[in-house]
C-alpha cells in the first residue's frame, strides 16, 4: 500500500469518501440562492487529496498512483460539469482518459474510462456538438463489448481505489455498478440517436436499457411498466407488431407485479392508490391502440379502391402468409427481447393471448377485435366520463373505430349495418351530453363520425334494398331516415362553426375550412340520395342539393385561396350546379307538360 | 401572442430591439467561466408575435405605457367575454426583482383590475335592462402538479389537495375549490389581496414556492338574456394565469428541452420522457404518412395539396400515456376553439438576461403550438366521390341524348316524334331509378 504524507492512507480514504458523499448527498439538500455550496466543498477536499498523492509520488508503484490520480481527475471533471464550467470539466476528465489509457482494458480501469467516456458524451452534448458526443459513447460502448470479450470478471468500481482492502466491494456489487455504468452509456447513446434523427436505433437503445434496468433489477415497477407501454407505441406507429405486443406484454406482466408487492410507498394513501389504478388503465389504453392498429394495418392491405375487401387480395396475402411463417421465427430470435429474466414465461403466455400478425379474414379480425373490446372496458373502469370526460370519450371512439374495421371485415351486409350501429349508439348518448363551449373540438369530431356512420349504413341499406326485386316502401323509408340523420349531424357541425350571435362565418378559418366544406358538400349529395315519389319533394331536395353546391363554387370564388383545400369537391360541384338546373327543369317539364 | 420589453437595462448592454411585430435578440454571449474569454460568436434569433410593445425609455418614440398595453388587450378580453367566448390571458416571463412573491404590479394583476373594472361598469350601465349579470370569482395556485384553493383557509400541513376533473356539462374544474359571488369592483379586489397575501405567506414555508407555482384567477361571466322571449344565459369564462416564473416548475420543461437543445438527460428517472418523446415525433410522422395516403385515394391531384394534409386527416394512432400537466388540463377549454387565448411575455432588454431572455420567447412561442386543431374524419368522402362522378357521366350522357332527340325530332314528322319522345323519357325514367338505387 503506498504511504501518503502525513495523515495516512486512511486519512486520505476519508476524505475521498466525505467528498463523494457531499458530492451526491449533500448537494441535493442545498439552497437554491446558493446551490453549488457541498459541490465547491466536495472540489475543495478533492483537489486536498490529490495535493497529498503528489506530495508521495516519487519511489512508488506508478502505475496504482496513476490510477489513483486518474480517479481523482474523474470525481473533479464530473465537479466542473455539475457547476456548469465546462472546460475545466472537459480538461480533468481529458487527462483522466490520459492516464488511464494504457491500461484501460484491465479490471481496475475500465470502469472509470467507461465513465470517463460517459461524462464526456454529456459534456459535449451540453455544447450542441452532439458528434463529438456520440464518438465518446460509441467508444465506450466498444470498450465494454471489448473487455467482455476478452476478459469478462466483475471489474473494480472506481471508488475501490480510496478504500482500505477489507472494505473492497464483492463481486456481485462490482458487476452490478459496472453494468449500471454501461447501461447509462446505452441511454446516453439513445438520447444521441434521437437527436441525429436515427429514430429507430434510438429505440433500440432504449429497448436496451429497459431490458437492462429488468435484468439488473434496476427499476420502479410501474414506472417500467408505463415505459415498456409507451414504447408498444413508438413500434406501433413503425408497424412492428411483433416488438409492440412484446413490450406490451412485458408491461402488463411486469405492473402485476406492482400490484402483487405493494410497496410502503404504493400503498400509502388514496391518491397512490388512484396513481396505480391510472397506470393500468393506461396500459390497457397502449393495448387497445395495438388492437386497432393491427385491424387497421390489415384492412388497408385488404381494401380495394373502394374500401371494400378484395377477395384476390385476401388470397394472395393468406398464401404469402404460409410461405412466410417459417422466417418469422427467424425475425424473433433477431429482436431485442425481455427473455434474460425469470418473468419470460409470463410474457410469452401474455404474448399469446392475442395475435401479433395481420388478421386475414372475419375470424381472425374478431379474435383481436374482442382482446381490444377487453381492453376497452379495463381503461373505461378508471377513466370515466364523471371526471374524465376527455379520455373517456378518446377510448369510446377507439371502441367505435376497433367496430367499424371490425365491420370491414364482415361479408353480411345485415350485421355489418348492425356494427355501425353499435357505434351510433355508444357516440350519439355522448355528443348530445357534451357541451360544446368547453369541448369544441371533441364535440365537432363526434359530430363528424356520426355523419359519416348513418352515411355509411344509409350506403349499406341502399346495398341491401338494391338485391331485393324492388325496393319497398320500409327499406326506402329507413334510407330516407339514416339520409336525415347524417344530414342532422353533418348540420350540427356547421353550426359549431357559428360565432356566439348564431352568425355562420363570412370566412373560414384555414384549420376549419376543408372539414367545413366537406360538410357541405356531402349535405348536397345526401338530398340527391333522398328517395320520394311526389316529384314536387323531390324537386325541392334538388333545390336543396343545389343550394350546397353552389355554396362550395361561390365561395371559391370569392376566395380563391380555398381551391386548394377542395379541388376534386369543387369540380364536382361545378359540374352539378351546371347540370342540376336542367335536370329540375326537366323535372318540372314532365310535371306541367302543358307550359 | 404578444411579448412586452419593460425592464430596464439595468445589466448592461441592451441585446434586444423592436421591429414591428418581431422581437430580435443578440448574442453576445460573456462567458462567465473563470478559464474562458470573450466568446466572439454574435448571432440574432428573431422570435415573430402579434404585438410588440417597448416600455424602456418613456421618450422613446415606440413607447408603449402599461396603461396602453393593457387597454388593447383589457378591450379584447372584455368584448369577448361579453359575447361568451372563453378568454384566456397568460402572463409569463422573468418578473422583476424585488416582485417576485406579488402578483400585484405584474401584467396579470393589471389586466384583472382593467377587466373587472370594465365588467362591474357594463354591469351598472345595464342595471336596469332586460340583461343582467352574474359574476364569481375562484383563485387557485399549483404547485409542484397540485392544486391548492387561495380564497379558501385550509390545512397548512396538507394545502395542496384539491383534484382537478372535468364535467360533461361544465368542462374542467377543480373539485372543492370556493366560488365566491361578488356584486362590485370592491370585494373583488379584496378577494385579490387576500389570495396573494396566501401565496406570500406561502412562499415563507415552502421553498421559493411562488416562482416555481402558477397561479389562476378564473372570473366566472354570466348574462342572463332573452332569447326569442325566453329566457336564457350566456356563460363565460376568464382564465388569467400567472406562470411560474422559473421554467423548472414546467412539467414539460424537460421535454421541451429535450426537443430543442440536444443536452443528454443524465438520470434514467427521465427514461420515460426519452421515450415518449421517440413515441411523439414517430407518431407525428406516421400520421402524416396517413394522411397522403386518404388524400391519394380520394384523388390523386390532393397528394401534395398542403392544406388538405393541415386539416383532415385520423385520430391518434397512438396512445401515449404522458399525463398533460395540470395547468394544460385546466386550460384545456381555453385553447383553441371558440375561445381566446392571449399570451404576454415580458422580457428584459438587457444582455445580462440573454438566457431568461431566450427560454421566455421560446416559451412563448412554443405556446403558440398548444392550440389544438380539428381533426375529423373523412372516410364517406372516397366512395361518394367515385359515386358522384358516375352520376355527373350519367346525367351528361342523358342530357346529351336529350338534346341529341330534340335535334332529330325537329326533322321528323310529329308521329314518330311522340314515339321517339316516349322512349326517351323511358329511358331516363330508368337511368333515374338506378341512381336512386345507388
């Protein structure tokens, strides 16, 4: 052991040891009028410490002093970047990096370089030179995979080095510290990816570390939990199902697991309580969207230029699926998976509950239908509309869209025009109890799929009536009500547009103006679509539709900026208003034919 | 969106000027580190709002007095209010030394004077008409995402208890929090002062609490009117909100600063923010992808139309379970839609404030982004589309054989022509009824 000044070896040991504690402890305690005050206490003992291994420098073993320096040089670039002087931080933790460099592959080094390397990324992510920062994290990175290779034991923490032998850390310690160092890099390198736009390898980086923060049991269950859910989201939106139900499935299991251990601080009082049951909600949320998308996905590789299913399609996809089964077991073993630890078993058996591959027909549609109507309930538990309006309503309308794709996928036109009726009825009791001055938005966009769900089953009635031999006088009447219905609703939303003196706008706001005109527009061909037989009706819903079209041209004309928003709406209705007129006036020709 | 320049330059150089409607800041960035020198890099960051006013120098020519600052926005406030739009004035920026525990003498204070002012006048002008008004007042403040009640004794051990909801009917609210019905200028400004002086003697027993809490003083608007003679109300709400002064009393401030500088978040406590932010900005990007591929459908002349991609488009793809601070969700109903929403950003002009400076503008004009839009969908609009075009062939090809007969007719003899006519007609009898089918 080398002999130091005048206070021993213990002495020094000490006053490393109270540095750090002030360093991490202290510090936080700190006022904010004066909040680097156990920082600057914490330099003052470390710059005494590294006076008194200068003071012993000649005779002894120089590379264990080289180390000891380098620690030193660490614990204070670390104490310049934590009170925002960076270049000084930068120069201690450069000469850290120095002395270590020979030797920074054997186990009393390559902790510290790793953290050395670490605390450089930030430093030069604080001054916007995000590659510099990525070279270091890159190389530290390396260095770990390197030394694992090569070497492997539990290496020495950096703080060993100021510790007398009998207080040295077990090897299950030095390992834990040393894969938390490096799972740090992994975040910080996440972090870097984001920020160049290399988005899906910073998600693979954060994949990473949550499977390390489960591995080394580094993590809060919940907050785990939420996060494995948030990023089923990110893969959702890159279309990897496979990823998406994995994650989700991991966050499910490991919340249980919350629920079964409840911790002093979960179980403490109501408002914990009420936390808790969110997250799970929330969670439940992160599945329903899986469920919908994946109905989704699939509906758009199905649907042909009309949105129906296309029967060709539908084949071609179900034998490329046969062929293809074989490779996805491939595909599996190649992603980044939760599988190290003992909750593996849970997650396959989570993972199989519901299908992670596009469903092809009206069965495999309804198994994931039914897991996302599951779903739906779970999250309608805590978020309800007493309290919750807005969540609430965004989880009915994803319980409407998991029944409208499901109706995709139904080949009855009798039960898929009872789906979309289900819609109707979980929106319709919600949007007349709303009140639009405090949920405008909300209310316009219940408004809007209402329209459109009576257009759709108004569609599907006229389908129906068009088999038959001829239509009868209770299916048109059905038509002509879903019509007024759709019509009432696509009303509603125009009157939202109102300002407060009941005045529709003169102009329309740009983020309002399509919508606007879309309602419109489809108010004009839904009085086309009315059916009667007294020709005198039927010339005043021709009026009508007239009147809607020719508001879409007037009003591009007046303002032509509004083209570009509506150019196909405005053709066609340009062609409607030069055609409607001489079409009423045949009408009305054969009504008279005597004038 | 407006900022306003209002301190003096009291540290140094002053860094920023006023051009029209645009604020511009110059970096001349003093590096106050002990081993670093003058940084020679001098840049401008313009930062665009709907007014600027310049309260600096009183002799200026492009002065602008508190009195007239807040007579524009006070006017606006109060006209709106009248006609049962949902007003909301947020007030955010460094606050003078010295200021920091009041909310008197800041631009909240100021317009809350001006509007109750204005409300209780209009209120005695129409005193004796058919229109009557109704006005009460609640006045809250959170702090570290909890609400406490400032017209309300409570217990000072647990004072920040109060949860926020929302009603169907009446939209977000705090639950438990005092309503107070007041009939003249007077009782309000002692409702004022008895929440402030809370929040001072607050401050004494949490740590630094006022800089790092918002506060709302939420006026409660209602006219009772007649309407087609029976009777009816017009209910209005008026948010004025202090925010904190210190940004790190945003919940958001973390991620707003993730997107824009590219500092590393050290702790894997913010994990959660990492990945929602990737969860974010995928989503942002594949909601556009979608949005092209509706449009294509529907005609592909729409595919590069930018307005048509600002305005449809889906719902949400995605779920991301980041709850909206609590500030956000109380003022949910104020942004955007039929409301009004003013933000006021004071700043400082002079260069020892270049960081507060910068983050106040940023701030404010991130804020901009917050107004949400509409997004409704479109799926109906495809197939009528395609249906609509084969009923405009239809026609034209029917009005064309029309004109076709009538040309011809008019060479024939008037027994073939009744025969011919009759079969047109036929004919467009059927064409008529299939398109009823449709």
């Amino acid at each position: 052991m080398a002999a130091v000044g005048g206070c021993g070896w213990a002495g020094v040991c000490e006053k490393f040891r109270t540095a750090r504690t002030l360093s991490t402890v202290e510090s936080r305690k700190d006022p904010e009028t004066d909040p680097y005050r156990s920082k600057y206490s914490a330099r003052a003992l470390l710059q005494e410490v590294k006076q008194l291994l200068s003071a012993a420098e000649e005779g002894d073993e120089a590379r264990l002093l080289a180390v000891r320096r380098a620690v030193l040089e660490y614990e204070l670039g670390v104490n310049h970047t934590d009170t925002e002087e960076l270049s000084a931080g930068e120069e201690h933790l450069q000469r850290c990096m120095q002395l270590l460099e020979p030797h920074r592959l054997s186990p009393d080094c390559v902790s510290l370089y790793i953290q050395a390397q670490n605390n450089l990324g930030i430093l030069w992510s604080e001054r916007d030179k995000i590659k510099t920062a990525q070279t270091y994290l890159e190389s530290a990175e390396a260095l770990y995979n390197q030394y694992m290779k090569e070497d492997g034991n539990p290496p020495l923490d950096p703080s060993e080095h100021f510790m007398a032998e009998e207080e040295k850390l077990t090897d299950q310690e030095r390992s834990k510290r040393f894969e938390k160092a490096y799972t740090h890099t992994l975040y910080y390198l996440a972090q870097v990816y984001q920020h160049l736009e290399m988005i899906e390898k910073a998600a693979q980086y954060c994949h990473t570390t949550l499977k390390r923060q489960l591995e080394y049991c580094g993590y809060h269950p919940v907050e785990w939990a939420l996060n494995a859910a948030t990023l089923s989201q990110y893969y959702l939106s890159k279309q990897c199902f496979m990823e998406s139900r994995h994650c989700l499935a991991a966050a499910s299991v490991v919340f249980s697991q919350a629920g079964q251990v409840p911790s002093a601080e979960d179980n403490e009082t109501d408002q914990d309580q009420q936390d808790l049951r969110q997250r799970k909600a929330e969670i439940a949320r992160c599945w329903i969207k899986y469920c919908l998308n994946l109905l989704q996905s699939a509906q758009k590789l199905l649907e042909d230029n009309i949105g129906e299913l296309d029967p060709d399609r539908q084949l071609e996809l179900k034998a490329q699926r046969k062929k293809e089964e074989d490779e996805k077991e491939k595909g599996r073993k190649k992603a980044v998976l939760f599988g190290m630890s003992d909750i593996c078993d849970s997650v396959l058996a989570m993972e199989e509950k519901v299908s992670s591959v596009y469903p092809l027909d009206f069965q495999e549609a309804r198994e994931i239908f039914l897991v996302g109507q599951n779903y739906v309930q779970e999250a309608k538990e805590f978020f309800q509309v007493d309290g919750y309006v807005t969540d609430h309503i965004e989880i009915v309308q994803d319980h409407s869209a998991l029944f409208k794709v499901l109706a995709f996928f139904e080949e009855d036109y009798e039960r898929r025009c009872k789906m979309h009726k289900r819609r109707i009825d979980m929106l319709e009791p919600i949007c007349s109890e709303l009140n639009p001055q405090y949920y405008l938005l909300i209310s316009r966009q219940l408004q809007f799929e209402l329209a459109d769900t009576y257009y759709k089953m108004m569609d599907l009635k006229v389908a129906i009536g068009n088999r038959l031999e001829e239509l009868d006088s209770h299916t048109i009447k059905k038509i002509n009500s879903l019509a007024q219905f759709a019509i009432k609703y696509y009303e509603l939303f125009l009157d939202s547009l109102r300002n407060p003196d009941k005045v529709f706008p003169e102009v329309l706001k740009e983020d309002v103006l399509r919508p606007a005109m879309v309602a419109k527009f489809h108010i004009a061909r839904l009085y086309g679509k009315l059916i009667t037989s007294d020709s005198k009706k039927q010339l005043e819903n021709m009026q009508t539709s007239l009147e809607y079209y020719t508001f879409l041209v007037d009003y591009c004309e007046k303002y032509p900026d509004a083209v570009r928003a509506i150019e196909t709406e405005l053709e066609l209705s340009k062609e409607m208003v030069g055609l409607l007129p001489t079409k009423m006036e045949r009408l009305r020709a054969k009504l008279s034919p005597f004038i | 969106m407006c900022s306003l320049f209002r301190e003096s330059a009291e540290g140094g150089r002053v860094i920023v000027e006023v051009d029209g409607k645009v604020a511009k800041i110059r970096n001349i960035k003093v590096d106050s580190r002990l081993d670093s020198t003058w940084d020679s890099r001098e840049k401008t960051v313009a930062f665009s709002f709907d007014y600027c006013y310049w309260s600096v120098d009183p002799e200026d020519p492009k002065y602008a007095s508190q009195e007239m600052v807040f007579q524009d926005l006070g006017t606006s406030v109060l006209s709106g209010a009248f006609r049962g739009y949902n007003i909301c004035l947020f007030a955010y920026g460094q606050t003078g030394s010295g200021k920091t525990y009041t909310m008197m003498g800041t631009p909240v204070s100021y317009s809350i004077h001006f509007t109750l002012r204005g409300l209780f006048a209009r209120k005695d002008d129409y005193a004796d008409q058919t229109a009557s008004c109704r006005v009460k007042v609640s006045f809250l403040e959170i702090y570290n995402e909890r609400v406490r009640d400032l017209l309300k004794q409570s217990d000072q051990k647990k004072p920040y208890t109060l949860r926020v909801r929302e009603h169907p009917e009446t939209g977000p609210y705090v639950q438990g929090l005092t309503q107070h019905l007041v009939t003249d200028y007077k009782q309000v400004v002692e409702l004022l002062e008895e929440g402030i002086a809370k929040r001072i003697t607050a401050a004494t027993h949490i740590h630094n609490a006022s800089s790092r809490s918002h506060a709302i003083f939420t006026i409660h608007y209602t006219q009772a009117i007649l309407e087609n003679n029976l009777p009816s109300e017009i209910a209005s709400k008026i948010n004025l909100v202090d925010l904190a002064g210190s940004e790190r009393a945003d919940p958001s401030y973390c991620k707003d600063r993730i997107t824009e500088g590219a500092n590393i978040n050290k702790s894997l406590v913010t994990l959660g923010i990492v990945i929602s932010t990737l969860a974010q900005n995928s989503q942002m990007f594949s909601s556009c992808q979608s949005i092209n591929t509706i449009t294509s459908e529907g005609d592909s002349s729409h595919a590069d139309s930018p307005s048509t991609s600002s305005v449809s488009g889906t719902r949400r793809p995605a779920y991301i379970p980041y709850r909206d601070s609590i500030l956000t969700w109380l003022l949910k109903d104020s942004l955007g839609g039929n409301s009004k929403t003013i933000m006021i950003a004071t700043i400082s002009p002079a260069s020892s404030s270049y960081n507060e400076t910068m983050s106040t503008l940023r701030y404010a004009s991130n804020a901009k982004n917050i107004i949400n839009k509409p997004r409704v969908n479109e799926d109906a609009n495809v197939k009528l589309i395609r249906e609509l075009r084969e009923e405009i062939d239809r026609l034209k090809t029917m009005l064309m054989s029309f004109e076709l007969v009538r040309r011809n007719t008019s060479q024939l003899d008037d027994d073939r022509d009744g025969n011919l006519t009759e079969l047109v007609l036929q004919n467009e009898m059927k064409v008529c009824m299939s398109y009823l089918m449709l």
